[in-house]
C-alpha cells in the first residue's frame, strides 16, 4: 500500500494507480535520496504493475551501478533492478551539465 502524510490514502491510490496504468512514465533525477522503506515498496510495488506492459524512462545523476545502494534494502534493490534490467535501453551521458553554460559559451 502507498502512504503519504500529507495526501489522503484514497487518492495517493488513485494517483499511483495513473501511474500505473499511463504508457510513459518518467520518473527524473532519480537517486537525489536514498529511498526510505515506504518509498522502496512503492517504487516496486508500481514497476512490477508496469513489467512488460508499459515504458519507463528513469533519469539520474547517479551512475546506475550505485542503484543498489540508493534503494536500500539489498533484497528490494535486487527485485527492482530485475525489473528495470531485463529489457532496458541505458544512456549514460559524460560531461558538464548543460545548465551551467551561459548563451554566449
């Protein structure tokens, strides 16, 4: 089950549900913090609804061989990134963040 302090249990459900059901997800700068407990089952808990039956797109400054220890809870990390593994297209950019440039660079 989804929980949030501060958004109702109905309708943090019906949101999750959306996210569930949408064909893309984006979810962007992934790994910002480490998940805690509720935030781990939730993000299984939504990638297993969406195994095989909907795109996922994940964006993060966190290089993903450091996922793991991001997620937490090893076993929990090992069923997310099965989820994530099986049929992933990985984009691994180097560089300076393009925000730092100014018009005239």
């Amino acid at each position: 089950m989804v929980t949030n302090p501060v958004i109702p249990n109905g309708k943090i459900d019906s949101i999750f549900q959306r996210f569930s059901k949408t064909g893309l997800l984006i979810i962007d700068d992934f790994g910002l913090t480490p998940l805690n407990s509720d935030d781990r089952l939730s993000l299984l808990e939504l990638l297993d609804d969406r195994y095989n039956t909907a795109g996922t797109i994940i964006t993060g400054q966190v290089p993903i061989g450091a996922w793991h220890e991001i997620i937490g809870e090893p076993t929990i990390a090992d069923a997310i990134m099965d989820r994530l593994a099986h049929t992933p297209w990985i984009f691994e950019l180097k560089g300076g963040s393009r925000r730092r440039q100014t018009p005239s660079d």
